[in-house]
C-alpha cells in the first residue's frame, strides 16, 4: 500500500478504524520548530464529531508524540505520533463481512488484498484515519503560521444552502480559526444544520462544498508540469475519503467565460505585484503568483445510509439488501474542513522544502 505523500517533507500513515491505535509518521522537518500540543488538541477537537448532526462514536483522540519531539521542539528525525482507538464497536461489523456497502471500499478492498484486510469500521480506508492526519498536519499549520503563511476553510454550503463568498481575507481567515461550525455568515448556520438534520430523520445523508484560502505563499512555488501546485494539492486532497472534485480559483465557471473575463490583469502596488482579479486561483503556469491560493473541494454525501439499500455479497455471488448498522455522519462536510486545512499544510510545507531547503520552515 502507499500510504506516504511528499518528498522533502513526508507523512506516512498507519492503523485502522477499529485497531488498536492510529498514526502518522512526519519526516523531513527541519530541528527547532516548535511542536505546541495544546495546538494540535485544538485541531483535533475541531475535527471530532459534535452534536446529533455528527457520528456516535466518540474518541477522545488523546494523541502520544513517540519520537522526532524534544523539550517541545523537532529533533529532525521522523516525528511518530499514535493515536488510541477506544470507543469501537466491531461487532457491528460482523454480519456485513462480505456485504458490499454502496460506494464504500469493501468490495475493492476485498478484490486487492484478497480477504486479509481488516474491514471493521472500513479499515485502514475510514475516515478514521484522518485523525492522524489532522495531528500531523497541525504542527506544520503552525509552523506555517509562524513563517506568515495562513490557511482557512469555511463551508462554502450543504445541500442547497450556500455560505458567502471569501471577503477580506485577514479578517475572514482569523474568524474560521476561532470557529467550530465554520461559515462566513453566521446567519446560515441553523439553515446547513437544518439540512443535515433532514436528510438524518430521512434515514439519509448530504454533502457540500468546501472552499479554501491560502494567504502568504511566497511567489515561485511549484514545479512544472507534473509537480505543479494544483497538481500536488489534488493529488493530497483527493486522498482525503469522499473528496470527489477540486477546483482553483474560477473553477469550472472559468469556462463559460471569455479570455478578456478570465484573465487576471495585473497591477503595482507599491512594490508589489498584484492582480486585479484571481481567477486564476493564485496560481499561473503550476507556480504561485503570489496572490491568495483559493480552491474548494466537492464533498460527497455519506455513504453509509440507515434506510435500506441494493447490493452484493461478493463472496456468496448473490444480490441481497443492506441497512447498515454502526454509527455514522449523516454529514461530514463540517468536519472535513479541518482535515482539508491540514493536508493542504502537509502539501504547501513540503513544497516549500523543496523551493527553499529543508531547514526554511525552521527558520526565524
């Protein structure tokens, strides 16, 4: 299985949804950033399920740095963290064995590992393991932080309830790194959680749209062309379960405009160089430009459903029908976004010890 991604700075994922513990390696860092672990707490938090819009299951998440961390510092050598599994029900599980649950990794992962994979709770392919993800990536968005670099996502909408638009970004951004249910407007949050809600009592669930924003990338960043920043950004963000499109800047719009619509003009300001629009997203050419990288992320509904559905049981080779047991989201667009920040940190850090060396991030 691949489970690393990077170069420079590499993470390395580890564990299932139902064993003992979950983990990350992170490798490459640079010594003497600051590992703060109230930080990761906090981003861990954010991505634990909350209220009756989130799943039952309820992990306390209390992580264990193993290595790589000395007197609250990185060594620069790998950085192990493992995460307790503690509030599993495997035997939910048990009478699903060989029943395909629609759209879930049972049936592919059965045909690619042969029956040895552990399938409780979806394995090593739950959303899970995003946990180890977020506590990774928290210690590079506050290395980030601390380098000026900034990344924010809000709710862009559920169902067909939609956020505003990115605004001020200083000003926005600070507002989501304060917030649990993360929107513009504040005014649309009874609204997406009434969508959730419905689609719960219906025995179904809902997706959404995630809209990220990036400020302080330095110019020059990213490697044409099959190292480009979209490239490296969707390539981490669609490792992210139930992730079914990115999009930058303009996005699919970009393309009922014109070219005198869609270009970027650019302009000075003082010695800066800036564009009058970001359609672009930040980026030209697979480089950044400087401007705010913007992109959002299609999440798709929750695949497990509590209402009945069609399927298989791919080892007795006959149709039957599945109302799945266990505790499920009825919607983790919410909670997706923490995790969306954190892998696009893991992405944009690694990037950047490419670019400027291993040590920059380390750097004062």
């Amino acid at each position: 299985m691949k489970n690393t991604f990077g170069n420079s700075i590499s993470v390395t994922l580890f564990g299932e949804s139902h064993g003992k513990a979950i983990g990350a390696v992170l490798d490459g860092l640079a010594p003497g950033i600051e590992v703060d672990e109230e930080f990761i707490k906090n981003i861990l938090a954010r991505r634990r399920p909350v209220g009756a819009i989130s799943t039952a299951r309820r992990e306390p998440d209390n992580f264990e740095i193993v290595s790589g961390v000395f007197y609250g510092k990185t060594t620069g050598t790998p950085i192990c963290i493992v995460i307790p599994n503690t509030d599993t029900r495997s035997g939910d599980y048990s009478a699903m064995r060989s029943v395909a649950r629609p759209s879930h990794a049972d049936y592919t992962a059965y045909c690619k590992y042969h029956g040895f994979e552990d399938a409780r709770g979806g394995g090593h392919f739950s959303g899970r393991i995003t946990a180890a993800l977020c506590a990774a990536g928290a210690i590079l968005l506050s290395a980030l932080n601390k380098k000026g670099i900034y990344i924010a996502t809000h709710i862009k909408s559920i169902g067909e309830v939609s956020d505003r638009e990115f605004g001020d970004l200083d000003s926005d951004i600070t507002k989501l790194s304060n917030m649990d249910f993360a929107v513009l407007d504040d005014s649309m949050v009874n609204a997406m959680i009434s969508e959730i809600t419905d689609a719960k009592n219906e025995g179904d669930s809902i997706g959404g749209v995630l809209e990220t924003a990036v400020v302080g990338m330095p110019t020059g960043v990213g490697e044409p062309w099959f190292d480009s920043t979209e490239s490296l950004l969707s390539h981490a963000l669609f490792s992210v379960p139930a992730i079914k499109g990115v999009e930058f800047g303009a996005g699919f719009a970009i393309s009922k405009m014109r070219g005198s619509q869609a270009n970027d003009p650019f302009y000075m300001d003082g010695e800066c160089i800036k564009t009058k629009t970001n359609n672009s997203g930040g980026i030209n050419g697979g480089i950044t430009n400087g401007m705010p990288i913007v992109f959002r992320c299609a999440v798709r509904p929750t695949p497990t459903l509590m209402a009945e559905q069609q399927t298989v049981d791919f080892k007795n080779k006959c149709d039957t029908t599945l109302a799945a047991a266990g505790r499920h989201d009825p919607c983790i667009v919410h909670r997706a976004r923490t995790v969306i920040d954190c892998v696009t940190a893991i992405t944009l850090s690694d990037m950047l010890a490419s670019r400027f060396g291993t040590d920059w991030l380390g750097e004062k």
